[in-house]
C-alpha cells in the first residue's frame, strides 16, 4: 500500500513541478549576493534534479517490488525525500557556504 500512496504523491509533485522550476529558474536569474551565490548554485541544482529522483524511486521501488523484495521498494520510494531535505537545508543555511565557492 505504502508503494501506491508514494507513487501518488510523488506523481503530483512531478505534475507541479514545472511550474516550480519555472519560477524557481526566474528567481535564480536575479543577481544575488556573493555570499548566496553558492547556495543559490546548489538550489538551482537540487531542483533541476529531482524529477530523476523521483522517476528514479518510482521505477525502481515497482521493480523491486514486482520481484518479491517488500523491504527494499519501501527505503527506494524514501529517496526523493533527500531532496526535499537537501533544498530546505541549503536554503536554510545558504548563507554558510559561502566558503565553498
């Protein structure tokens, strides 16, 4: 069950997911700071990969499960949640990576 429930809410975001980009990639043509520019870098990134994370875990997680392995599709459909908590801590503490760049 859990499987399905991932699927859908995975499926949705993927469907709002252009929409986001879009304006996401308009706020990163802004010009930023020198201290956010590293952190604005790194966001643009985790944003633009996550339709492969996601695509990823889905495909993955039905293989797995379809070959009898009901562990493992469960920690597979976890994956794009990396990203979610990647963008929410690089947009938190952006301002600290400035050393990086």
């Amino acid at each position: 069950m859990y499987i399905v429930v991932f699927t859908f809410l995975y499926g949705v975001t993927l469907l709002a997911w252009p929409l986001v980009a879009f304006a996401m990639g308009m706020s990163f043509a802004a010009p930023t700071s020198p201290e956010f520019q590293v952190a604005s870098d790194l966001l643009f990134k985790i944003l633009m990969s996550y339709p492969i994370s996601v695509i990823g875990a889905i495909i993955g997680g039905w293989a797995s499960y379809r070959s009898e392995r009901y562990i493992f599709p469960y920690w597979m459909m976890q994956l794009p949640l990396l990203w979610i908590i990647a963008f929410f801590t690089v947009d938190r503490f952006g301002k600290y990576l400035h050393f990086l760049g």
